[in-house]
C-alpha cells in the first residue's frame, strides 16, 4: 500500500553554517564593533545562544538570524525565541530553540485536517511524525498539497515515499 511519513526535520548543517554565516556579518559590521556580540550553535541540544549589550542590538541579530537561516533554505518557523534575559554587567542573552519533530496537537491538527478532506487515505500518527497510507499515490499527492496549504506553527517535510 503506498505511504508516505510528515515530519518536521532541520538541516543542521545548513544552520551551522547560517550561524558561521551570522559570525562573519557581525565581525564586518560597524554598529557590532567593540560590543563583544557572540552567537553559538550547540548542535547537540539543538540550541543557539546569543550575548550583546543592548536591547537594540538583540533585536537586530533576531533578524538577522531569521535572515540567515532563510538565506541558507532553512525554514525560520523551526526557530523559537526565547524573552531576553539579563547576563552579567551590561549584558544581555536570548536562546533560540530549533524545533524538530511535529507536536502531538499538530500531529492532531493534520490527522483531522486530513480526515476532513474525505480522501480515501488513512493518517497515524507515530511519535514525532504522521504516515499518511491510501490505495492511490494521486490521493497521497492530494493529501500532500492540503498539508502545504495547511497554516502550522512548523515546516513540513514528506519522506519515505513508497508505492
């Protein structure tokens, strides 16, 4: 029976190489000089830690982050950003959580937005992602154009197409 599974995956390559990306811009630009900015990926916790010294200046690397990670093909729903927070001194710090894996009230949300297609596939979800299973691959494409004009908190991926 052909299937195919929903999730909701990050390229890290892709965003370590935005956050290098990130680094080079502050290290040319003039507003960044002397500010002792810092931006830091852990890859491991899924995890970016950003350090300045203003308000405005955090602000402008939320967008600049947005922007490099848009620039690198990586969506910037999976970004969360956390309230800034004071550091010692005159410090500020924000973490930016990236999000993989689709919720169970997403997962909800597409299962019944699928069912209320009345197509004839069936959705399950298991653990962090969807299978979507029907008799006809023209109706697992269907369903694959619904998802994406679905409005969720989170980008979508289809994997593991099989016929």
């Amino acid at each position: 029976m052909p299937s195919f599974d929903t999730v909701s995956e990050v390229n890290m390559q892709e965003m370590d190489n935005a956050c290098n990306n990130l680094k080079k811009e502050l290290n040319t630009r003039f507003d960044f000089k002397g500010s002792n900015t810092e931006v830091e990926l852990n890859k491991k916790d899924k995890v970016i830690k950003i350090l300045t010294s203003d308000e405005m200046k955090i602000e402008m690397l939320r967008e600049m982050l947005i922007s490099a990670v848009t620039k690198r093909n990586v969506d910037s729903r999976c970004l969360e950003f956390s309230d800034v927070e004071k550091a010692g001194g005159a410090m500020l710090k924000r973490e930016v959580k990236i999000k993989e894996g689709i919720d169970k009230d997403t997962a909800k949300k597409i299962t019944s937005a699928i069912k209320d297609s009345k197509l004839k596939v069936q959705a399950s979800i298991m653990d962090d992602k969807v299978r979507v299973q029907g008799k006809k691959i023209d109706d697992l494409q269907a369903v694959i154009q619904l998802l994406k004009g679905l409005d969720l908190p989170l980008p979508l991926q289809f994997i593991n197409m099989k016929s």
